[in-house]
C-alpha cells in the first residue's frame, strides 16, 4: 500500500476517534492500562544493568508520560492538551537523550547533552507554536 495512502487513511481513522467522547469509565479504564504497562515496563528493566538500566526507566517514564497526556487529550480534547502531549513527547525524549549521553566522556557527552537540549528547547517552542 502507498505511504500517502496509509497516511491519510490514518489521519481520517484518528479524526473519527477523536470526535468520539470517551465516558469516564472509560477513561479510568485506560488510565488504570497506562499504570499496568508502565509497571510492567519498569520491571522489565529490573534485569538490566548500570546506564542500560537507567535508560529503560527513563524510556518507561516518557512512555507513561506521553501516554497519559495522550489520555487528557482524547478525554478533553484542547489546544492545551495538545500542547501539552507534545511538550511531553519533547520531554521525554529530552530525557531519555540525556541518559544515553551518560554512556559518553568528555568532550563527546558535553556535546551529546548541549545538541539534547536544543532539540529539546526547538521542540518546546514548536508545541507553544514559537517556531
């Protein structure tokens, strides 16, 4: 199938998902599956050591985080809440950056964490609509 094709037939999918109102029980149902995952996901690194580990918790962290703006979002849908699942998404994935640098020295993880958090800061105001 077409990229483009598959794309707008995603995009027509979402819209169509988004103009269902989700009822509180529902809600409360994917807010309970986010808590589950993320408590799987942080046990699943349990096995793993030194910054392979910190990485996982971090990826588990954002997971959760992006999901349960996700969540907002689809319960009340805003420009708020829009922004705010991008500015996790930027968060998260600023984080997760960052933990990985921790694997570099010296020179090379100053620069790993400076180009972390300029993606991170053109992401933030790209979610504020400053770009």
């Amino acid at each position: 199938m077409n990229t483009r094709i598959l794309a707008v037939a995603i995009a027509a999918m979402t819209a169509v998902g988004a103009s269902h109102a989700m009822t509180k029980a529902e809600y409360d149902a994917a807010k309970d599956r986010i808590e589950a995952t993320h408590k799987a996901d942080k046990k699943a690194c349990d096995a793993m050591k030194d910054n392979a580990k910190d990485v996982c918790e971090k990826e588990a962290d954002g997971k959760q985080k992006i999901a349960k703006a996700e969540l907002e979002q689809g319960y009340k849908p805003s420009a708020d809440n829009q922004r705010k699942v991008q500015e996790a998404k930027a968060d998260s994935a600023y984080e997760i950056a960052k933990e990985k640098c921790d694997d570099m020295k010296g020179d090379a993880e100053k620069s790993c964490k400076q180009s972390a958090k300029s993606t991170h800061d053109s992401a933030m105001k790209a979610a504020k609509g400053k770009a």
